[in-house]
C-alpha cells in the first residue's frame, strides 16, 4: 500500500463544526475524534467529490520538485511557505490520520499556496526533475529496479493540475484544506 497523500477542503461551517466536535471529543480516544473528523471529510460521498484530491504516494517528490529540499522521506522537513505548505504544512488538529495528525491550512495560507502554485507549470516541475538524485536520496517512493525516470513521475505530472485547481477552488471559496498521509 505504502503512505499517501490526501487533501479535503471543507467551507467556514463545516470547518466550525470540525472544530466544536474535537474540543468535545478531546478527552476521548482517538477513534472518537477519527469519528468526528470521517463524518465531516472522510465520507464516500466527500471522497468522490471534487473536495478531494490525493496525490497517492507522490507527496515526497513533489515536495522536491516545488521546495527544491531533497532528503530521504524519513528525514523530510518542513519547507518555508508557500511551497512548503503543500506536502509538510498546516498546523496539526487532534485527530489521528494513518501516519502522523491531520493537519490544515487556514484560508489565507490557501490563497498563499493557491497563488504559488498557479506560477509552477508541469513543464516546470519536469524541469526540475532529476533522477540521479532522486534515486541517490530515495525520494519516496522508490520506484525499483532501476530508480527514478521521468515514466516514474508521470502519475505526479497528470495529477499535478489537479491539486493546482483544487488549491484555486479552495481559495475561492474561502476554504480550509485538510491535509493527511494514510
């Protein structure tokens, strides 16, 4: 399976709401507040709507490809705002995601990353791109026999649109985004 990357986008009431149910749920366990947060954003329905998008296991290079901070995955660190709040950013709610909490930016962190993104083409990031050295720092998720090639970062470059529209939706609307690895 391995560790994927997942955003959810959530309106001014919802995100009120999410806020309510985990100062409530705050001295129970964290299946409770998975429960508080599943019946906000983590729905069948929520997930097949266009308020999600997950990037799967890509996280890792495109967090290279826009920060430019190549590491291996288990010593990735933060990166400066704008770009750094795509993969590594937001601040930390109560609740459990598979690997780590789940985190969120607020709406002007949105805008901010909206912003960034909407400058960054595919043809950018493949410009970016380097196989060498993301094979030599196993950026996740180290694809073998052979290592990175740019056939291994064509998922990334198909959804990459994607998440730049999403991001622009979000910060339209005024949204808060949710961001977890499950």
């Amino acid at each position: 399976m391995g560790i994927e990357a997942s955003y959810r986008r959530i309106n001014a009431a919802e995100w009120g709401r999410l806020q309510h149910l985990q100062e409530f749920y705050s001295t129970l366990d964290g299946f409770s507040r998975y429960e508080a947060y599943a019946s906000i954003a983590d729905s069948d329905e929520f997930r097949s709507s266009d308020r999600y998008v997950t990037i799967d296991k890509d996280w890792h290079a495109l967090h290279v490809l826009l920060t430019g901070e190549i590491s291996n995955p288990s010593a990735i660190q933060p990166a400066p705002p704008p770009l750094g709040n795509v993969v590594t950013g937001g601040t930390e709610t109560l609740i459990d995601a598979t690997y780590g909490k789940v985190r969120f930016l607020k709406p002007e962190e949105v805008r901010e990353v909206a912003d960034a993104l909407s400058r960054i083409t595919v043809q950018d990031l493949k410009a970016r791109f380097d196989p060498i050295a993301f094979t030599a720092a196993q950026v996740y998720p180290n694809p073998r026999p052979g290592g990175w090639n740019i056939e291994e970062l064509e998922p990334l470059l198909w959804v990459y649109p994607q998440l730049v529209g999403f991001f622009r939706d979000a910060a339209r609307e005024g949204d808060v985004v949710l961001l977890s690895f499950d």
